[in-house]
C-alpha cells in the first residue's frame, strides 16, 4: 500500500497535521476525491489510519494516524530529504507541488 500512487503525498499531508478529508483534498489538489476516499478506506483497512466520527453538528469526521502510521513518519522524511538532495528543481514543479519524491509515479 505503501508504494501505491498518492500513497507517500497522503502520508505527509496527515503527517503535516491534516485530519479532516476536506484538509487532504485541498493539501492535494490533483488527485480525485474519489482516489483519496479509496486510498484512506485502504489506509484504514490496513490499521495505519483511523478514522474517528466526532459527535458534533454536523457530523466531523476526521483521520488520524495509527501509531503502525506514525511509525512511517522517519521513513517519508528520508524519502523527502533524499530528494530534495538529488531530483532536479523542476521534476518538484511538475510534481504539482507534492512533497519531492513522494509524488505519484
């Protein structure tokens, strides 16, 4: 699931402190809501998110990372740091903004 496309862009975003799926899809303009709706169902059937309904009106529903998600946070780091290092500056731009390296393949 890891390496699945928007996978590693998802992860930073709920890294980065999004929770709620309205943060995540403006956070990643250029991926579907359809495709972030499938990709959090598979994150969350896979215990490395949560989805939490909080009792408010209306209903709040927001997403959160496991401690097994959290647990990728070191990873998506080097990831990210790794390609800042060695990818070009415009192979970032053409990554819609995403975080370098982590864009989808």
């Amino acid at each position: 699931m890891i390496g699945r496309r928007w996978a590693g862009v998802i992860l930073r975003e709920l890294l980065r402190g999004a929770t709620r799926f309205g943060q995540l899809s403006d956070a990643i303009p250029d991926m579907s809501d359809k495709l972030l709706s499938e990709r959090l169902k598979r994150f969350e059937s896979e215990g490395i998110v949560e989805r939490v309904v909080l009792p408010t009106t209306p209903v709040t529903i927001e997403y959160r990372l496991t401690d097994k998600g959290r647990a990728l946070e070191a990873a998506v780091r080097e990831l990210s740091a790794w390609a800042e290092t060695w990818l070009p500056a415009d192979a970032e731009q053409e990554a819609s903004g995403e975080a370098p390296g982590l864009a989808p393949s």
